[in-house]
C-alpha cells in the first residue's frame, strides 16, 4: 500500500491532485484507493463531493472513503485545517469501513432516493451557515422541478422518480465544497451557498437553471427548473430568510417557470 496526503481547501485543490496523480501515474496498476479526510471543520458532507470526484476523473479504480473529525491540542501552532490521504491498494477491494463512533456522528443523512441530504440535515447545515453569516456571506436557493406531478400523473411515478433522481444528481454534482443541497419537500430542493454576492448567487442560480434545461432526460423530454433565491443578512433570523426565497420561488413559478427570481 502506497499513501499520499494533500492539503484540500478550494475546488481547485481537486483538480491539482487530480492532476498530480494522472502526472506521475500514482493509480497505474490500482485495484482500489481509500480516501480520508481529516479536518478540525465540520465537513463531513466534503467526503461524498471528493469520491464523487475521483470515481469521474478516474473510473477504472474503486474508491472508498471515511471523514476523520479532528481537534487542535494547541492552536497556537499553524497546521491545516482540512487534509486528504490517499491510500492506494493493489489486488484487492475495500470491503468495509468499520468505525462506528465516526459513522454515528459524522455520516450525514441522505434521502434514499437522490442522495442529496434530507430535510433535517440541510436545516442544521443551515442553521450552522446561520450562525456565521457574518463572515461566510451566505445565500438561500429554493428549487422547485417544473410540473413534476404531470410527469406522475402522465407517465407515472417511476418516471417522476427518474427525474428527481437526475435533477438532484445535476445540481449536487456542479456545486462547489463549500455549498449544500438537501431535498426540501418532493420536487423542491434547498441549497445553501457560501461566500456569496448578489452577482455571484445570480451567475450560480442561473447556471443551474441552464444546466437541468439542457439535460437529456430520456423520453421523459424537456425538464426545467424554477428558482427563487435570497442573500442572507448577518444575524438574520432563518424564518426570515426562507420566507423571502420562497416568496421568490413562488414569483418565478407566477412568471411562467424556468426562470431565477431574487428577493
């Protein structure tokens, strides 16, 4: 077993691993890589965002992974936050990870048919963007898939599941580390940006938009996606905050859907 650890801050550092492992051949002759993180942030929600990553940049080895909560014992000495060990294995497969305190602390939970987070963990990964919004510059998106209930009326709810599926595998996948997507109600999800202007939250929306509208979905054909998005003010209450996007969201479905609205 061969290891190789990285600092991991931005998106960019994806790429740059990603680049050093194709340069110098790090997976040449690989049966699978076990990827940590390990981080003094709650991160944990980064692990899915990486192996989802590596599995696109690099199909032919099987990736696993597991998220490792740190905590300084001095913090008057430097070191990084956030670091990426890559464990690389030959002739074998990784069958198991087996820590149960991290996995009953740190696993966030996910709804079982998209894979983005459920209700209850957007809403605390919220509540926690909440609390530093005065420096993290954060924004609401609320997103609803236009005429979702036709598509089970008409085609039926395999085909309503197929393009929840493919809509939420969209948006999570062109989100960058530091934004968050969960399922807010059945055609409606939630995502929570970071670092944030009101030029920037508009430029994301509108690219998600883009995104879905372009998509392929079968002979289900064309799907679109209505938004409505709010920038939240430091100190704002959650309630408040919510309202204004959905206020929004409810704008743009009134203007003929497939549109971004900004309150």
């Amino acid at each position: 077993m061969k290891q190789y650890m990285y600092t991991l801050v931005t998106e960019e550092d994806l790429e740059r691993i990603a680049d050093d492992i194709y340069g110098q051949d790090l997976f040449g002759g690989a049966s699978s890589v076990l990827i940590t993180i390990f981080s003094t942030k709650d991160r944990a929600g980064l692990l899915d965002h990486v192996l989802s990553f590596f599995e696109e940049r690099f199909p032919e080895v099987s990736s696993s992974g597991c998220f490792v909560s740190t905590g300084k014992l001095q913090e008057d000495i430097p070191g990084e936050d956030t670091t990426i060990t890559i464990s690389v294995l030959d002739n074998v497969s990784i069958d198991a990870i087996i820590c149960p305190e991290v996995l009953e602390k740190h696993q966030p939970s996910r709804d079982p048919l998209t894979g983005v987070y459920t209700r209850t963990e957007i809403e605390r990964i919220l509540d926690e963007v909440l609390s530093q919004s005065d420096i993290c510059s954060p924004a609401i998106l609320l997103a609803d898939i236009d005429h979702l209930d036709q598509i089970n009326v008409t085609l039926g709810h395999d085909a309503g599941d197929y393009v929840t599926q493919k809509v939420a595998d969209i948006l999570m996948q062109s989100l960058r580390i530091a934004d968050h997507i969960g399922r807010w109600e059945s055609e409606k999800f939630m995502i929570v940006l970071q670092h944030v202007d009101k030029n920037s939250m508009m430029d994301v929306t509108n690219r998600l938009r883009k995104l879905v509208e372009e998509a392929d979905f079968a002979d289900v054909g064309k799907i679109t996606i209505s938004f409505g998005c709010t920038l939240i003010n430091s100190g704002e209450e959650k309630s408040v905050a919510y309202s204004r996007a959905n206020q929004a969201l409810e704008n743009a479905k009134e203007n003929g859907r497939n549109c971004v609205e900004c309150l």
